[in-house]
C-alpha cells in the first residue's frame, strides 16, 4: 500500500484526544512513505502564521490546495517542488483576491515542542 491521503466525500469533523494524535502522528513518522522536503528532511507538518488567516476575512471555510512553486512551474516535473496554498471560501465560492503561499515546512519551522508533545525523537 502506498502512503495515500485516504479522504471521505464529506468531512471529517473528528476531535480527538492528544493520545490519538500521538500514535497518528507516530505511524506517519515511520511510513516508509512519508512526505519529504526538497532537502531529503521529513515534513512533519506545515505552519502558517495567523496573521494570514485572520487578513482572510470574510470566509466560512479554507481551502488547503495542493500546487507547484510558482519559481518551479517551466522547470521539468524531475525539478519541481511542491507547495501548497491557502484560499478562503465564501457561499461556497473561493475568494479569489486573497490567495496565500505562505506556509512553513516543519522540521525547519516546527513548535518548540513540537517532537515532546508527539513523543518523536528530534530530528539529527
């Protein structure tokens, strides 16, 4: 099985507890096919200040959408990376004038503590 992003057709409105998080997180950690930066590291999560959710005003949803860097898009797909950007929805429209690319890979940009918290050795 390759690692997928197994999503359902309506949204998962699941809160869990830290514990779940932990062995969530845990699994990801060692699947053999976890997300890498383009610096071969392991991504762990994305950051995203808050300063740049809250300028999205006048939304009822964000979208996370998966793209290419826009520096990467004329390089061959070999010598492409990939990022991700933020939209806000409204009335179920995107809100087109206030598009974000600003997230942070974590390791790089990861919480203080960020590998305590999720029982996850440091990175070397």
């Amino acid at each position: 099985m390759s690692g997928t992003f197994k999503l359902e057709a309506e949204r998962i409105d699941d809160a869990i507890t830290l514990e779940d998080a932990k062995g969530m997180i845990k699994e990801y950690s060692i699947h053999p096919e976890r997300l890498k930066q383009a610096n071969g590291k392991d991504l762990f999560a994305l950051e995203l200040e808050a300063d740049d959710i809250r300028a999205m005003e006048n939304m009822d949803k964000a979208l996370i959408i998966f793209a290419v860097r826009k520096e990467d898009v004329s390089n061959d797909t070999a010598d492409q990376h990939f990022t991700n950007i933020l939209a806000g929805v409204k009335d179920g429209k995107i809100q087109t004038t206030k598009l974000r690319n600003m997230f942070a890979p974590c390791p790089n940009n990861c919480p203080s503590d960020f590998y305590t918290t999720f029982d996850l050795p440091e990175p070397k």
